[in-house]
C-alpha cells in the first residue's frame, strides 16, 4: 500500500512538474557505475550521488529546471536531491528507486 501511495505520488508531483514546464525532465541515475552498467533508464543521465554537486553544471545551469533523481532504493537519490537543494536547485524530485521512477516516466509518455 506504501509502495502504491508513492507512486501515485510521485505521478502527481510529475504531472504537474510537466504541465508547468511543456518539456521533459532531467532524469539522473546516482547509482553507482557498476549498477549503471546493468541498466538504467532510457534517457537517464549519470552522476553518482556524492559527485551531483561538482557535475551538476555540466548538464544543466538552470536552478527551475525539474530534474528527477533515482537510485535502488530513494536514499542516495535522497542524498543527492539534498545536495541539489543546497545549490539552489528548487525543482528536483526524489524518484525513489528506478521501479518508481519508470513508473512516472511510463505514466508522462503515455505507455
């Protein structure tokens, strides 16, 4: 039931993040390279969490812009969203582990 409460969630914060901007999200694996390596999802960028603060800027310098971060679980996508915050980064969502975040990415296009 948690699980079910979090992804319906997570589908209404992105719902509105999306109609608000007209254009998709950044989305970022903050898994390690080895987890990476065994898949991720389509159109993912990746920086692993403790690194997001100094590589940040390389994908994007825009503090609105909603980026979605996942992990396994939703600590380290917890961890790093914290970092972004910090920066001043006032659209990051905590996707949780990659199942919950496919989830909201299947429920934006349509699948």
């Amino acid at each position: 039931m948690n699980n079910l409460l979090l992804t319906i969630t997570l589908l209404s914060i992105y719902s509105f993040a999306i109609a608000d901007k007209g254009n998709s999200p950044m989305i970022i694996d903050v898994r390690t390279p080895a987890e990476w390596s065994t898949g991720h999802l389509n159109n993912a960028k990746h920086i692993e969490w403790q690194d997001i603060g100094d590589q940040i800027s390389a994908l994007t310098t825009d503090k609105d812009e909603t980026i979605y971060v996942y992990c396994h679980t939703g600590n380290r996508s917890g961890k790093a969203k914290s970092i972004l915050d910090q920066l001043g980064y006032s659209n990051v969502i905590n996707a949780g582990g990659m199942d919950d975040a496919q989830a909201a990415i299947n429920t934006h296009e349509g699948l």
